[in-house]
C-alpha cells in the first residue's frame, strides 16, 4: 500500500524557495543543532561516515565538524549546500554505508515516515546510529485551535491548517517497527513569544513552514476569518506582559542498528531471582482456581 498524500510536495517545495528568498528564520534550527552535537558528544564513539537527511541549511554541518569524519547531506535540489539531491521519500542511501544518520526539523513533513525510517535502518551499519529530531504533535497547538474556531465561527466549518505532526508514543513504536535496538523518544518544548500572530506568521514563512497539507482550502484565506483567528489567539493564549505564546514541541528520536555487542533483553522466565525478593515483598500464592 502506498502511503498517504498529507503533504503537498509543490507546495513544500514552494515554501522552501519563498524562505530562501525572505531569509531563514532559524533559531530553531540553531537550536536542535546545538543539542544534537551535545547529544553525540555523550556518544563515546567516533563515527567515520555520516548521512544528514534533509536538514536545511548547513546548521548541523557546522554544529558536526570534529564529530565526525564525513558528513553527506541528502536534501532538496533547491539548497546549495547539499552533497546529494534526493526526495527523501526515496533516499538513495547505500546499505550498510554509514555509522551515523541525523536529521534536524525535516522528517516531520515526510508523507511515508515509516519507510523512510526503514531506509535509514537500512543503510547503517551494525551498531550504527540514528539521531534525529522533528516537529511533534504539540507543535503550534495554539494556531491550531484558533484557526479552527475562528472558521467555525466564519464559514462554518473547518479546514486543515497545522500539520497532523507524529505523536512522542507513536514515534516510539515506528523506531522499533523499522527494525531499531534500543529506542529512545523524549521531547523538547519550546515556547516562543510574540508581539502579535502576524509576526508568527511572518516566522513560520521564512522557516518554509507554511501550511503545505494535501488537503488545505484552495480558496484564499477570507478576512474576517483571519481577523477572529488573530482574536481568539489574543484572547486565549497572551499572557500577562500582553505578548503571545506560540509552542513548538521538538521531539528527539534515537535508535541503533542491532548489533551482537548491545544490550539484549532475557528471555522470559530466565530470571535467577524473585521480583518479591527484590522488592522486600512477602509472597501470597494464589489458591488453586486463581484469585478470588
């Protein structure tokens, strides 16, 4: 089966472009840059050759110099700085080629995550490395809900405006269906402020982050929905200095390609000592029948 149209490619591609033109904003990117070089730096390994998939910019090239031997950017043909243009629906990554995969704030628009995790896994070598972080479920909660009222209240119903962003759970369990050891999921949530919604938007543009979903409305944006979106999100979400909140929930992924050195998990009633004993528990054995 063939994975679901959620986002528009066109549309990705063209928001891309637009940010470029309009300049990056990218403190986020900076950001999860930063963190990702710390978190490899607890990593007590050196990895030889490393794959960046789809990050923009060369943030994480710059944060990975001295980490790693060599770093190959996958990514969109619209960025100067990529070693490889690729969809990365389709990446065209070598099995077993790499000790390292990262990815920074790029795989969240990716229409068949799961295969593409799949590819990945392929393409590490035993005892390889995963890292990746990406837009979760919790991002732009507060446009979300004030778009939605805001067309109830105008046109009567309402159209998809904030991506539908993979869950911290869910995420957890396509680590594992893609064939990672030892998964790892845990979140960052970052509460950036605002003078008003406009200078969200205006963010969001030049991050290349502007609704790109398959099933937006066509038609453009009518006024007075805008106007009672910008309403609701000062009435509900400003706090008290008068400025506005908008959340962005980075959620940091990791994972390894199995390998015989890691840790493996025993084999059920392999185990040398009683949970009660460990606990400090005094055991009541259930009466013939089961409990009553």
């Amino acid at each position: 089966m063939s994975a679901p149209d959620i986002f528009d490619a066109r549309a990705l591609t063209a928001r891309r472009r637009r940010a470029l033109r309009l300049g990056p904003a990218t403190f986020l990117l900076d950001r999860v840059a930063e963190d990702l070089a710390d978190r490899l730096t607890a990593v007590k390994r050196q990895f030889e050759v490393a794959a960046d998939i789809g990050t923009a910019g060369e943030a994480v090239r710059h944060a990975l110099t001295g980490s790693v031997g060599r770093l190959y950017a996958f990514g969109p043909g619209e960025r100067a700085d990529v070693d490889v243009v690729t969809d990365p629906e389709l990446l065209p990554l070598a099995p077993v080629a790499f000790d390292l995969a990262v990815s920074a704030l790029a795989l969240q628009t990716v229409n068949d995550l799961p295969g593409a995790l799949a590819q990945i896994r392929r393409a590490l070598r035993p005892d390889g490395l995963l890292l990746a972080a990406l837009f979760g479920s919790g991002t732009l909660n507060e446009l979300r809900e004030s778009f939605a009222i805001a067309e109830s209240d105008t046109v009567g119903g309402i159209s998809p405006r904030v991506a539908p962003f993979a869950d911290l759970r869910d995420l957890g369990g396509l680590l594992q269906r893609a064939g990672f050891a030892l998964p790892v999921t845990d979140v960052d949530r970052v509460v950036v402020r605002y003078a008003d919604p406009f200078a969200l938007f205006a963010d969001l543009r030049r991050m290349g982050a502007a609704n790109p979903l398959s099933a937006r409305r066509r038609a453009p944006l009518r006024r007075e929905t805008l106007a009672r979106a910008v309403e609701v999100y000062a009435e509900r979400f400003t706090d008290p200095d008068g400025r506005l909140r908008a959340t962005f929930e980075i959620v940091w992924i990791s994972g390894w390609a199995p390998h015989e050195s890691q840790q493996q998990p025993l084999r059920p009633g392999s185990a040398k000592h009683r949970l009660a004993d460990a606990l400090g528990a005094r055991e009541i054995p259930l009466k013939p029948g089961g409990a009553d």
